[in-house]
C-alpha cells in the first residue's frame, strides 16, 4: 500500500504541474470575437512598440512557444500565433516579454545564458555514463563499481533538472513584470480578464519547471534499465 502510495506521489509530482499548465491554457484558450488581433499580431505589435529592432515573430510546432535569443525570433505555436484567445495573447506578451530582457540585456538573463546550457551539458554527460554501465560491468565484472558509477549518472541527471529550476525567476519576470503591465497599462484585456490572464501567465512561467519535472520520469526510466543490466 505504500509503495502504490508513493508511486502515486511520485506520478502527480511529474505529471501535476504539466497537467495544471495544460488545463489552464485550455480553460482560457476559446476565440474571443471582441479580441482586436491575434497573438502573432500583439507580438509585433509590442516588437514595433517597444521598437526591439531586429527581433522577429514566426510560427513554430505546437506547444513549442519560445523567444530565441541567438535568431531574435519570437516563436509562437499555431494556436497561440492565430488565436483570439486570452491564453493566445498572454503567451505571446510572456514570449515578447523575454525579447525585452534580452534586448535590453538585463541581468536576470544571465540565468538562461549561464544554466540552461550547463542542465544540458551536464544531462549529456550523465547519460553517457549511464550507457557505459553494461560496459563497465562487462570489463570490471564488480557489481559495485557498475553501482558506483550509476550513482554519478543519477546524480548528474538530477542536478541537471535542479538546475533547470534556477531559471524560474527569469519566466516568472516576463510573465509579471513585462507581460501583465503591458497588458493591463496598455488596456489589451479588461479589468474581468485580468484574473484568467494572471492565471496564464502563471502557467507559462512554470513550464520550464514542469519539463524539468517530466525529465525526472526519465531518470526513472533510466535507473529501470540500469538495474537490468548491473544483475
């Protein structure tokens, strides 16, 4: 009973916040006729306002909504760049939102240009080691070693995902120091629409947490395939 306990912890601490997210840009995604433009328009709209020269807007695959720094794109999925929906214009204002960051060089991107690129090098590395246990147990022929060294991929993996948390404050500022205030100041929503757009905007600031927790399901996946191949 507790081990079905802890599984079922386990499942809502991966699933939970990727679950919420989805959830709430659903329950805000409807059309809305009285919306003025889509959310690529707002984009370039607010690119031209806050006149951030040289960054573009272009549609990208589904829910891959991003701001790429390297291209100065604001990539929009189809439901967010065509849509006439609060979740559509929220996202794409949290999007421009981390082209004005970046644009004006604020030190809180640091965060992504500093961490994001080391959860990934460090991810790399640590499955590499993972893959070289059946070789390691082949050679040695030590159990404890294959364990040792199971143990230092495991351990990279979740500090690969520990790290990916230190960029929250950089998503939580393009959802509510940039896109909530340019939002209601400019008067893009209605006083009765700022609660579901604060709710949009929380979740797009937790969507690199939420991937980051879906990656511990791989780890999961891994230690499965590590306990295999150490017997």
């Amino acid at each position: 009973m507790i081990v079905i306990l802890a599984i079922v912890v386990l499942c809502l601490l991966i699933y939970g916040p990727q679950m919420w997210i989805r959830y709430v840009m659903k329950k805000h995604g409807a059309e809305l006729n009285s919306m003025p433009g889509t959310g690529g328009e707002l984009a370039t709209h607010l690119i031209n306002q806050f006149q951030l020269k040289g960054v573009e807007v272009e549609q990208t695959a589904p829910n891959s909504d991003h701001y790429d720094d390297t291209d100065k794109r604001v990539r929009l999925s189809p439901s967010i760049f065509n849509g006439r929906s609060l979740t559509a214009i929220a996202v794409a204002t949290h999007e421009v939102g981390h082209a004005i960051q970046f644009y004006r060089k604020e030190n809180i991107t640091h965060l992504r240009k500093r961490y994001t690129p080391l959860a990934k090098i460090i991810e790399k590395v640590s499955i590499g080691i993972l893959f070289s246990i059946p070789l390691i147990t082949a050679l040695f022929k030590v159990p404890h070693v294959a364990l040792l060294t199971a143990l230092v991929g495991v351990l990279g993996m979740l500090a690969a995902v520990l790290v990916q948390l230190i960029v929250l404050p950089l998503e939580w500022d393009a959802s509510f120091n940039k896109a909530l205030p340019i939002l209601i100041e400019g008067e893009y929503i209605s006083k009765q629409q700022e609660a579901a757009v604060k709710s949009v905007l929380r979740a797009a600031a937790f969507t690199y947490v939420a991937a980051a927790l879906a990656d511990m399901l791989r780890l999961w996946r891994w230690l499965a395939i590590l306990r295999g191949a150490i017997r």
